[in-house]
C-alpha cells in the first residue's frame, strides 16, 4: 500500500511550522539542509495575481529515479508502504540521485551523503502520523496511503502530481 503526502493550497500559510517540525524531529542541525521547505509559488499578471504556498519533501514516486541511478543501492523503497529511503552506510555521496530528481529533494550535509524525507519511519511504526502534518495548524498538510489521499483529494477537486516517476503526491 503505498503511502504519500496531500496538500491543500488554500491552505497552506508558508507559517514553516511543517519545515521546524521536521528539522526538529530529526535532530537537522545544518541550516542548509531541509527535508521539508516551503516554496512560494507566483503567477499571473496584475490584476489576476496569483500566489500559493507549496509544502514539499520527498515524494516517495512510485517509480523513484533516484534509486535508479544510485550505483550502490543505497536508495530503496520499502514493498509494504512504498516509501523511498537511503542507507547512508552504502551511500557514496555522488549525488547522481540529485541530478535525476525532479523535485531536487536529495539534501547533502557535511558528511557527503545523501539525506531526504522518511516519512518519519519512526513515529510511523508507532501509529503515528509524520511530525510535518502533526504540527500543521491550517491542517494543509495530510499523509496516508494513495487510496485515501484519492479520496480526499477527489472531496477538494485536487489532482496527482504527475510526472514520469509517478510521485505519491496530491495538490
């Protein structure tokens, strides 16, 4: 059953509270890694403005291209949820995952190898949901497997992502 992420744009505020969360749950100290950030997305031309808040991390694809091109395979994904994860015991740090990434999820810190979303594995073994959609005041943020997303996503006309490495995403 693979599991994913569904964000309303309506309403995401870009309060970061989703990026701390996440930096926090697993003890992120480099300021220039982020599992999770906030992107603001314009559009339009005056007076039809346009301005929305994306929350992204991995994607979890269905068909990861990042895994792909790992040459140690220490990027898998998991068979019982889908999710995409990296074993920074193989990882080299070539960051030929980066290249291939659609989304430029894959983050480097100082050590050189390659670091991204797990869906917080942890707090998911336990029940609980990711720290990113616990701590969502506006309630924008949703995780689940891709049958429910579906169905919430259908509730608010939203759509799936589509790209050729078939992200587990709703927007």
């Amino acid at each position: 059953m693979q599991k994913g992420f569904y964000l309303d744009l309506t309403r995401c505020t870009s309060c970061y509270a989703c990026v701390v969360a996440c930096k926090a749950h697993h003890a992120i100290q480099e300021e220039t890694v982020y599992w999770r950030r906030v992107l603001t997305l314009e559009g339009g031309a005056y007076p039809n403005v346009r301005v929305a808040n994306l929350s992204l991390s991995c994607l979890h694809c269905a068909i990861p291209a990042c895994r792909v091109v790992c040459p140690t395979k220490a990027i898998y994904k998991r068979r019982e949820d889908g999710l995409v994860l990296v074993d920074p015991n193989f990882c080299i740090g070539c960051k030929m995952c980066l290249m291939v990434c659609p989304f430029g999820v894959p983050q480097f810190g100082r050590n050189g190898k390659m670091q991204k979303c797990n869906f917080c594995l942890d707090r998911l073994e336990n029940g609980l949901n990711p720290a990113c959609i616990s701590i969502c005041p506006a309630r924008a943020l949703h995780a689940g497997s891709i049958d429910e997303l579906s169905l919430l996503a259908a509730r608010k006309s939203a759509r799936q992502l589509i790209r050729s490495t078939d992200p587990s995403f709703f927007i």
